[in-house]
C-alpha cells in the first residue's frame, strides 16, 4: 500500500505548477514582463542578466522586469534565487521585433542646438536625473495601465530614425496624433515627479507609479499639474501640443522600467489584477493608416531627446 501512495505523490509533485510566472511567456526586445514568484520571503532574481525589484502580493512576490532593446531572438535567462533554497532558472522567449527604419528631413537649426541653450539642456538633464532617483516601492496603482489618447499612433517604439541622411537614434516611445489642445490623461495613478519645458522634449510630464514603473508624456501645448502632485488614471496631465523638437502637434509617449525604456504597449498589455498578460507577436506593426507628426530625434553625438537615454 505505501508504494503506490509514495507513486502517487510523487506523480502531484512533478505536476505542482512551476514556481515562477512570466507574463507574458513570448516577448520582444524591449518588453516590460511581470514576473511572479510563488514562495514566501524576499527572492532576488534577474531577467535577461538585468536584477529584477520584488514587492509581496499575498503569498506571491512580484516584479516588473524589462528586456534591454538589444536583446537577440531566442531563450532569454530569467533567474531566482530564495534564501536557503536551490536557484531556480527558466527561460522567456524572445521574438524578432521587425523594428523599422525611416528617413525624416527638418532644418538644419534642429539638428544641432544652439550654443546658447546648452545651459538650458543641462539643467533640463539634471531634472530628469532627479525623477529618477525615487525609492523602490509597490506599485501606487491597482488597476492595468491605459492609453493616454485615444488616438492614431504613428512613430513606434524601436524605430530607427534616420536624421538628414545621418544615422540618428532609436524612438525609445510611441508618437499619438491628436489635434493641439487635445487633452492628455494619466495612464495610471502615480506621483508628479518633473513638470517643465524643456529644450527636447518641451512642455514635459513624468509620472513616478511604483514598482521602478514611470511613464513620459512630451511636447505638450500646457500643463494642468504641477510636481509632487499626486493623480489617478485618466486625469488630465495637460494638451496636445508641438513644444520642443517636433514635427507638429502630437503626444510623445514613453515608460521606463528602473533605467530602461520599454514598449509603452508591453506595459499596456499586462494585467495587473489577474498578473497575466498575453504573448507578443513577432514582426513589424501594421503601417498607420495617417501621416501621425513626430518627435525630431537627436543627431548623433548630440545630447538625447531623453536627457538619460540609453547610450548608443
């Protein structure tokens, strides 16, 4: 009688669930992916080499990871590690993104700036720096995240700009088309934490939600809050505009995951109440069905649009 109850035991423990959750399972290259980890105590672990921040959620740990745009199709290493216990090691699979490449032509008073505003585009970087630097902490939202517009997207993240004929940097977020002083809502609940006019970017508002999660609305018309301030999701952050280096009037939108971009639509996709979010596709996204103005990027050797943007 004990060998088949020893059998049968050993038959539930090699069906209990794994003690590791991706979601999603497939990703691109520069994806946000919710990691959960079904175990008690503080975990420490990485995703593609990168260290993931964990925050309890009942009997789980979770953490939001980002793959680094460079990431290669294939296994990428997700890694855990809990006290007194063997490391766990699974893989996500990662799918070739079909990034685009597109040629844009402005005056050559964009391409390099002014002499005169260098002061200005350092203390626009050290504001961006100071957003940065907020403690790690739970998330400050409980509900998914949602578009800021409801708008036609035209540039998309990854997409190779070509500058004036000159190789220029990668679109680290989504350009939204909208008309000028269309309003512009909060993606999540979040804190303030830079409300300026800068130089690149223009009229500028990043929100800090917790879980090293921040989201990035540029070239605004106005804005309607000030830092510090504390908003929920659909609150109006300001207007559509064209400030900064732009094409014409249009919402830049980006996320950050600790100190990487991510696909502000990877983010989107994750459901934060079921902690599930669906596989990505491979390949490049259907072309706009409209011309969708864009954020002029930076020349190359020039400061980024995004004072911290990853180095080239």
């Amino acid at each position: 009688m004990l060998a088949p109850f020893l059998a049968l035991l050993a038959l539930l423990a090699d069906a209990a669930p794994p003690p590791v959750a991706l979601g999603p399972v497939v990703a691109r290259p520069g994806d946000a992916v919710l990691v959960r980890v079904r175990a008690p105590g503080a975990p420490a672990g990485t995703i593609a080499g990168r260290p993931l921040a964990f925050w309890r959620r009942g009997d789980e740990a979770w953490a939001v990871g980002a793959l680094p745009i460079e990431t290669p199709p294939g296994p990428a290493p997700v890694e855990i590690a809990l006290p007194g216990e063997p490391a766990f090691a699974t893989t996500i699979s990662v799918v070739e993104p079909g990034f685009r490449s597109k040629s844009i032509r402005v005056p050559e008073k964009y391409v390099v700036p002014p002499e005169k505003e260098r002061l200005r585009i350092e203390r626009d970087r050290r504001a961006f720096a100071v957003a940065w630097r907020q403690p790690f902490a739970p998330p400050r939202f409980t509900a998914g995240f949602e578009w800021p517009r409801p708008d036609e997207t035209g540039g998309r993240f990854g997409d190779q700009r070509i500058l004036n004929g000159k190789k220029a940097s990668v679109h680290y977020g989504i350009d939204i088309g909208a008309p000028r002083g269309a309003p512009v809502h909060a993606s999540n609940d979040g804190e303030v934490v830079l409300a300026r006019n800068c130089y690149y970017s223009g009229k500028t508002v990043v929100l800090w939600h917790g879980a090293g999660l921040f989201t990035l609305y540029f070239h605004l018309d106005r804005l309607a809050v000030k830092r510090g301030q504390q908003v929920r999701r659909g609150e109006t952050l300001g207007a559509v505009g064209s400030t900064g280096r732009s094409t014409g009037p249009h919402l830049h939108w980006s996320a950050k995951v600790g100190p990487l971009y991510v696909d502000p639509e990877s983010l989107l996709a994750i459901d934060f109440a079921a902690g599930t979010a669906p596989p990505r596709r491979a390949g490049p996204r259907p072309e706009p069905a409209a011309a969708v103005p864009e954020t002029i990027p930076d020349a190359p050797g020039a400061t980024p649009i995004s004072p911290d943007a990853p180095p080239r």
